[in-house]
C-alpha cells in the first residue's frame, strides 16, 4: 500500500502522490511478478519492468488516490506486457502457436543463470498452464486468482465493465482448468511429473 | 454490481498456484538489479534536466550545480564503488554543458525540469540506498551507465527515443484503446525531453523553477543518508577532486571498479572523439573481462565509435543485431542515431 503522503506539498500537483522511490521499494517485486505472470518473458523481463517504471516515473503525478496504487500499476503493467508481446510476435513470426510456451521453456537466456535456477518447477507449471490462456484470459486470471483483484478494481485496471470482467473472471477459471485437466493427462501419460 | 458468482477453482488448480506463489520472488538481486537500471534509465532524465539548467543559467551556476552534486555524492559515499559514481556524475554534468553549449538542440528541455528534479532527489536516494546496501555491483553498473548514456551530445536525442518507446504502453493504458499517440505534444505529464527538446526555448520561468528544486534536491540528501558504515571504504577520502584519482586506486583489488574504470575510460573517449583510444579502452576490457557485467555496454560503446570514426559500414551488421537484441537499451537509440541504423531498417538479421 501506498504510503499515505499528509504533508501539503508546495506547487503544481494537486494531489499529493506516493513518491516514486517508495512505488518502487513497495511495489518492484509486484510489478516483475506480474510481467511474468502475463507472459512476458525472462529474456524481456528486465526491459519490460524498466518500461513499466519509467512510465511510473512520468506519469506518478497524475495518479490521484482515487484507486489503489496497485490498480494503477496493474493498467500500466499491462499496457507494458501486452506491448511486449507484440513486439516479440513481431520478431518471431515462425514461432507459431505455443510461443509463449517456447519462450518460457525453451528460450532461456543464458546470459542469465541466476534467473533460470531460480525457477522452480512449480513456476514453470503454473507459467506453462497460464500460457494456454489467451491474452484477455491470462489477464483476468493473474488479476482474480493470483492478485486476488476485486472485479471493479479489475474493471478500472483494464478500462473494461464490471460485467465484462465478471464474464471474463468465469471464462478464465475455465480455460485454466482446462490446461490443468491437460497437464495432468501428459503427466500421467508420459510418467513423470512436467 | 450484481451477484456474478465466480465458480472457485478447483483444489487442484489451487494447489498448482500457491506452490508456484510460494517460490514466485522476485529475488532481493532481481529487485536491486531492475533498481539500477530504472536508475540508469532516470540518469538520462536527470543529465537532460542539468542540461536545461546549464544551457539558461550562468556558467557559475552551472559549475555550482555540478559541484553540489560531487560533493553530496562523495559525502555519502565511503566505498571505491560510490567514488566511481562521483566520477560519473561529474561527466555527465559536464558534458551536458557540453551538450548544450554546443547548441545541439538541448536547450528546450524546460518542460522537464521538474522531472528533473524529481529525478535527481531519486537519484540521490538510490545511490545512498546503494551505498548502505553495498551492492556494489549495481551501483558501479549503474554508473557506468550514466557514462554511457550520458556523456555525449546523443544523450540528449536518446532520453526523446526512450521516452517514446515508453510512450506506447502508456497510450494503450492510457485510453484503453487509443493507438500509439506517440507524437501527442499535450501530455502534460509527459516530460519526454524528446519533444521538448524538439519544439522550441523554454520559458525563462519554468527554468527558474526547475533548476531551483533540483540544485536543492542535490544538496539536502546528506542529512537523509545514514552514515555508511562499510570498512573497506577504500573512497572515504574522495573528495570532488580526487574522484577521478579514486577510480584508478579502485583498480587496486576491486575487479568490478577496474571494469567501470576501462569502459569508464573507454566512454570518455569516445565522448570526445578519440575513437582509437576509446576502442583500445574496450579492448583491454573485452580481454580481462570477457563476460563482464559491462559487457553490453562494451558492445555498445564499440559500435558508437566505429560508427563515430567513420567505420558504419564495417559496424552495420553488430549494430542491427545489437538493436534487434536490446531494442529499448538507452544505447539503442544513440546506436539508431549515431550509426544511422533506423528502425525501418530492422533486417532480419539474427
């Protein structure tokens, strides 16, 4: 949560806004696990948290108290993450399909040994299962079920009706139990745990 | 709102994301990592935003900000690794005057000034956070970075590339459909010292007001900083003066201060057109430090100075790969302009 900022502050801004050295020390962690979440990859990650917090950096001003912090980042976490994704699909027009998937699995930057150890086989699971989702899907996933978001905090972080969001929440827990159902039939028919 | 009811997962699907929500991170390192370089990133705001305030004020000024700035960062810094920071501060300082005096355009950064301010008290605030945290690795990376970005008259045209990089998603976010409106000249919030720097002199007043928050920005942090307390404050006796001094005694026995030092040493250069010196610098590091926490910026700083010394040609090929592999690096956009290697150009190269 943001710290609440009571001191008047001398000049332009109306409101007076977290400031940005404290978004970042509370929220770093949330904005690279969101990134991820929605699909954007390791080898893109740092760049795509980098776009997420310079944005932060400008637009800080503007952000009002009217929601929590968290919902804001979320709008630019997911502008940041949809746009990511273009990008690479513009890069990597063969890739197909299962993208996503052979980016998280396969396309590992070796540049970045750290980052690959640290994911742990019940990351790649979940990161696996949310990239069976499509983008409106994954969306509303991450938001409900792993940031536990309410549906009007998720309508205002995705500029989207609150019935739209109902209907996508529902859409979403389908579709991720679906690709669970599917992973544990490979699972079982292949033998070992993946 | 009515009463949608969410069916709720199943336990299996719930089980499956709480085990990867127990181990999810970020790491402490991801997060001091992606510090230093939305630092690095905000360094090239904080050098337009010195810029502007050189470019309209008087050289005295300009030389008291500088100063201030050397001197806050050298009283919170006790380790080699802050001194080489100072070092970096006071080259990004000065060659933004460099910058400006040289009429490159620079001067229209008004707009700005209070991001700049915003910036520089940010900026203050990492590098002490740095300090304490003895992160050295980020610190002395994020330096460097300054160095690169900053210290050449391109700085100014990479702060307009990034900025409008970044502009997209904010559009998306922004109106929720509305396509990229990069060129929207009324974001009042926008600061891209890009389009400032495009469009025409700023405002005497504005200048006035951002230069004043800034300088003091620069000088209040002493207060805020605990002491650092790390022994091996190799730096502690960095003074404004010494600091460039205190990067040559970092190489002593710190691998990492001799790596900043050479692309330190490397960036100089080239900031000043010595090619020749600046690739042997790099060379000397891509020897000792073949894959080294600089190494991008090695690459980069290579390709800026074949381009710079007439070799495009023979820099083309590394540059479309280096840009088709870190597209938003702060050293694309000067690769783009320097190299004159557009995005329209974005070959299939690997």
């Amino acid at each position: 949560m943001p710290a609440p900022v009571s001191t008047p502050v001398p000049g332009p801004p109306a409101a007076p806004a977290p400031t940005f050295e404290a978004v970042y020390a509370s929220h770093a962690g949330f904005v690279l696990r969101n990134l991820r979440r929605l699909g954007v990859n390791d080898a893109a990650l740092d760049d795509a948290a980098q776009d997420v917090f310079v944005v932060v950096h400008r637009r800080l001003p503007e952000f009002e108290g009217r929601s929590a912090i968290s919902t804001w980042l979320f709008a630019i976490v997911v502008g940041v993450a949809r746009n990511q994704r273009r990008t690479r699909r513009r890069r990597a027009p063969e890739s197909g399909g299962n993208e996503a998937e052979t980016d998280i699995l396969a396309a590992a930057p070796a540049e970045r040994p750290d980052r690959r150890a640290e994911q742990s086989q019940s990351i790649r699971v979940l990161m696996s299962l949310l990239d069976e989702l499509d983008e409106d899907k994954r969306e509303a996933f991450v938001l409900s079920q792993l940031e536990q978001m309410t549906a009007p905090e998720m309508a205002e972080a995705l500029h989207l009706n609150v019935n739209t969001v109902y209907a996508r929440i529902r859409a979403s827990i389908q579709a991720f139990e679906q690709a669970v159902a599917r992973h544990r039939a490979r699972e079982t028919s292949t033998g070992r745990p993946q | 709102m009515k009463q949608h009811h969410e069916p709720d997962l199943s336990l299996d699907a719930r089980s499956i994301i709480d085990a990867a929500r127990l181990e999810e991170g970020p790491s402490g390192v991801e997060v001091e990592r992606l510090r230093g370089r939305v630092f690095m990133h905000l360094g090239i705001a904080f050098s337009a935003g010195a810029a502007a305030t050189l470019a309209t004020a008087t050289a005295t000024t300009a030389e008291a900000a500088v100063a201030s700035t050397v001197a806050t960062t050298a009283t919170a810094a006790t380790t080699a690794t802050m001194a080489t920071t100072v070092t970096a501060a006071k080259v990004i300082a000065t060659t933004s005057a460099t910058v400006v005096g040289a009429g490159a355009g620079g001067t229209a950064l008004s707009g700005s000034s209070a991001a700049a301010s915003v910036a520089t008290t940010t900026a203050v605030g990492f590098f002490a956070k740095l300090g304490l945290g003895g992160a050295s690795a980020t610190a002395a990376k994020l330096a460097i970075a300054m160095v690169v970005v900053g210290a050449s008259a391109a700085g100014v045209v990479s702060v307009s590339r990034d900025d409008a990089s970044v502009a997209t998603p904010v559009a998306v976010t922004g109106s929720g459909v509305s396509p990229s409106s990069d060129s929207d000249p009324n974001r009042s919030d926008g600061k891209p010292a890009s389009s400032r720097a495009r469009d025409a002199a700023p405002s005497n007043g504005e200048i006035d007001r951002g230069s004043e928050p800034a300088a003091k920005a620069v000088v209040s942090p002493p207060e805020l900083s605990v002491e650092p307390k790390r022994p091996d404050a190799r730096g502690a006796s960095a003074t404004p003066v010494a600091a460039t001094e205190s990067v040559k005694s970092a190489q002593v026995d710190d691998p990492l201060a001799e790596e900043t030092a050479l692309v330190a040493r490397a960036q100089s250069a080239l900031a000043s057109g010595r090619y020749d010196e600046a690739l042997s610098a790099l060379d000397d590091h891509q020897r000792r430090f073949p894959n080294g926490v600089l190494s991008q910026e090695r690459n980069g700083a290579r390709l800026l100075a074949l381009c710079g010394s007439g070799r495009r040609a023979q820099a083309h090929d590394a540059v479309a790969a280096f840009l088709a592999r870190e597209p938003s690096s702060p050293l694309a956009s000067r690769l783009r302009s320097v190299c004159a290697v557009g995005s329209t150009e974005r070959s299939g190269s690997p």
